[in-house]
C-alpha cells in the first residue's frame, strides 16, 4: 500500500525511452517529395500539360441540373495500383485514392523500403504525422452508407405492411458491414493511410472548405516548426464527382457554378464575362522535413517553406474578407528578425517572384482576392505574374490547394510558369495586372500560393527555392 503519499514525479516509464520522442525546433522546413493525380493524369503529366495550356474540362450531362454540362473528372482507378488484398474493403474510394497519392509522394522523397511501405528503419515513425484534409469527401461517404440504410428501413415497412415477403426482403436489402459503416467517419483516409504506413506523429484531419489541401500544408510546416513532428504528410483530396448530383446541386444553390456549356470557356479567372466555376476532382500531397532530418539523411530538397498562416475571417458564409485575406498573405510574407538583413529589414513584406492564385473564376471571388493584394503590396502589385489554374483542370476543392502548392514547387525548380488559360476579355479592375498567359520562363525564386473556401477560411504559403549555400 502506497498510502497517501504522492510523489511530484516519477521516473521516465520504460514506454517513453523505446523511442526518441523529443521535441526539436525546425529553424526550417523543407520540401523533399510531392505527387498528385489529377484529370490530367501523374504528377509529370499534369505539369507538361499545363505548361503546353491545355484544358481537362469535359462535357459532363450528369449534373442533375439543366445548364450546368461540364466538370472535370479523374478517371482514374487507383484500386489497379494498389494490392490491398482482403484488406481492400475497409478503403472507400477517397481512402484508396489517398493512399496511392501519399505512398507516391513517399517514393518521390525516398521514404519506403522494399515493400513499398514507410521505411521505419530509418526514419522515426513516432515523429513523422499526416495532415491530410477533404473539403466534401466526408459528406458524399455518409451518402453511400444512409442510402443501404434508407433502403433496408423502406424493405421493413414494405414487408411490416405485407407489399413483400421475407424471402424478397432478404433478396433486395443491403447487407451492411463494418467497413461500410467506417464510411461514415470522415477521418477514414489519414486512418488507413496511417495504418498502412505505420504513422504514429502529431497530425489531424481538419476540413476547411476549399482551402483544405493547402491549410494540412500549413499546419504541417507548424508541427515541424514548433519540434511536434520531424517530418509529415500533408495535402489534400476530393472525389467530388463520385455523387454529382449532391456536388452540383450544392454549390448550385450557392450560384457559384458556371452555366457556360462550353468546356474551352467554362471557366475563366479574371474575365469579365466570367460566370463561376467547374467542379473538378483529385489529390496532391506533399513530404515536408526539418532541415536536420532533411540534411542528415541525404534528401533531394525541392524547396523551402519560409511562411505560412491559416486563418478565419468571421466574416459571411460565402463572401471573403479582403482585409482578413490580406492580412493572413503580408503575415505569411513578412521579413522574421532571424532573415532580416539591411537591404530587408525586419516586418517588411517580401515581393513574390509568382504568385499562385485560388482564383475560382466567380464574379467576386476573383474580385476580393485581387483587391486583397492589392492591400498588401499597393501599386506594385501589378509587377507580380499571377497564375490560376482551375481553368485547366477545374476546382479540386479540398484538393485544390495542395495541388495548386506542388504546382508552384515545379515552376520554381523548372523556372518555367505555367499559364492562366481562357481569359479572353480581361475585367475592367483587372486590366493593370501581369497575368501569366502563356507559359513563361522566369526562374522564380520564391511563389506565394493562396487558397481560400466558403465559411471564411483562408491559407497562405511562401515557399522560396532551396539555397545550400544558406
């Protein structure tokens, strides 16, 4: 018997010394991998196909509604890349779709051992953590599993009031099993990703609309930061069209989804004729690293994050505030005392090289986004070549800002940017501003990229090309 003595403290059990579990801060974070599968195809043929301006909108008639016909859909199985053996029911098609992005995204950082699995030996899996985020995903898995559940409830009150017997009863209803019933929880992705891969570090699902890819990012590059994690995960996904008409309907009802018929015109940032966007579909996920972690294991490090913010503006429900968009990108851009130098003093704001846009193609998005920069950096604004891509290949939605972050990563390594495409009539508030229309050479050496979504939510990111000599 103890008695009533307590101690102040004991000594370390034996379950905190199996492992190095210390908290080192990251005076940098690197990015060391990154893939993403959208309507164009891998991680290459998406970036080729943008740089040559081309376009994966498609006539899509299942939208449910009359005058809205094109979208921008995957077709892609990741279910054929992936041997997942009896195991394979428990992955929804967002969960699959996710592991096969992040295990790419862990080969490109050369992260996994022979097996295709996170390789522990070398890397600590107690300080490694996923960030990965959906901005609907969670909605349309609740779809397929109240559908099975609706249509057993309709079989019983058909068979209480004698319109079937039992043996038709037992023909037609859904037998519905654990891994179905798994559907319902929206965390599902990282769950399995994190099973399959044996992550045990600090990470989080955390929806925040359409700025969801691109805020996992940002809370990754925190966790390093602050010596949570060593290195992570971190991105976004969405499967948007797996139920179109529950997609299409809500953001109809919204009047944010073009009418326009036309696939080459359909989506048009800062045109003046521009009338909302096209849903499109995919994933992107990028490997982030302290820079010891980086460094001591020989990683090939394809660019630096060096700010990042992720904020709400508490402002309207489908309306963004450009002061609070303004304030999360000068934050996020702002000189630190440990980088200031004479020539960029302290709490001035650095001017972006490229700036990657959310840009959605809606009539004042596009217009609280540019008016938002403009109360950053004034009249140089104008000096900034801005990129929007969803013209290309739609509104990944939760996926969008991931895929849109990996997308500034290559231009700054290839130095090559990729174009805005349909803009034809520029808007009048517009005219002044350097748009990238055509695939551009200007050897970037830091990209701001932007992400923003319904609710308020808006992410920020300044990435910077990797100096060794720094």
């Amino acid at each position: 018997m103890l008695g009533e003595y307590r101690p102040a403290t004991i000594p370390r059990p034996e379950i905190l010394r199996r492992v190095d579990l210390e908290d080192r801060l990251a005076k940098r974070v690197f990015i060391t991998g990154a893939y993403m599968q959208t309507p164009f195809g891998g991680l290459r043929s998406t970036l080729d196909a943008r740089l040559r301006g081309e376009s994966a909108v498609v006539s899509f008639p299942d939208t449910g509604i009359d005058d809205v016909s094109v979208a921008a859909p995957l077709n892609f199985n990741a279910r054929e890349h992936l041997d997942l053996g009896r195991e394979d029911k428990w992955y929804s098609e967002l969960a699959v779709l996710e592991l096969y992005v992040i295990t790419q995204a862990l080969g490109s950082a050369s992260m996994l051992d022979e097996n295709g699995r996170l390789d522990v030996t070398r890397l600590n899996a107690y300080k490694g953590g996923l960030f990965g985020n959906s901005g609907i995903g969670q909605a349309l898995g609740l779809v397929d599993i109240h559908d099975m559940i609706k249509l057993n409830n309709d079989l019983r009150r058909q068979l209480a009031s004698g319109e079937i017997d039992r043996a038709t009863f037992l023909e037609r209803r859904a037998v519905i099993k654990g891994s179905d019933a798994f559907r319902a929880f929206p965390d599902q992705g990282n769950s399995r990703t994190a099973e399959y891969h044996k992550l045990m570090g600090k990470g989080n699902y955390a929806s925040q609309a359409c700025a969801s890819g691109q805020a996992a990012v940002v809370d990754a590059y925190e966790s390093i930061k602050s010596g949570k994690n060593r290195w992570a995960i971190a991105g976004g996904i969405e499967r948007s069209l797996t139920h179109p008409e529950l997609s299409f309907a809500s953001f109809d009802i919204l009047h944010s989804l073009s009418h326009n018929p036309d696939p080459q015109s359909a989506s048009r940032p800062l045109d003046r004729n521009r009338d909302g966007f096209i849903i499109g579909e995919g994933a992107g996920y990028l490997i982030l690293e302290s820079e010891d972690q980086a460094l001591e294991r020989g990683a090939t490090i394809l660019a630096e994050i060096t700010g990042g913010e992720n904020v709400m503006d508490g402002f309207k429900k489908t309306e963004a505030n450009p002061d609070r968009i303004a304030m999360a990108i000068g934050k996020t851009c702002e000189v630190g005392a440990e980088e200031a130098t004479e020539e960029t003093p302290e709490g001035d704001i650095v001017f972006p090289d490229v700036a990657y846009l959310h840009l959605t193609s809606t009539e004042l998005g596009d217009r609280v986004e540019i008016e938002a920069i403009r109360k950053v950096w004034g009249e140089y604004t104008r000096y900034i070549p801005l990129v929007g891509n969803k013209s290309a290949f739609g509104h990944a939605l939760g996926a969008a800002g991931a895929i849109n972050t990996i997308e500034a990563v290559y231009g700054i390594i290839d130095g090559v940017v990729a174009p805005t495409i349909h803009l034809r009539e520029r808007g009048e508030e517009f005219e002044d501003l350097d748009v990238v229309e055509t695939a551009r050479r200007i050897n970037p050496q830091t990209a701001l990229v932007t992400a923003n979504g319904f609710g308020g939510w808006t992410s920020a990111l300044l990435l910077k090309k990797f100096d060794p000599a720094a």
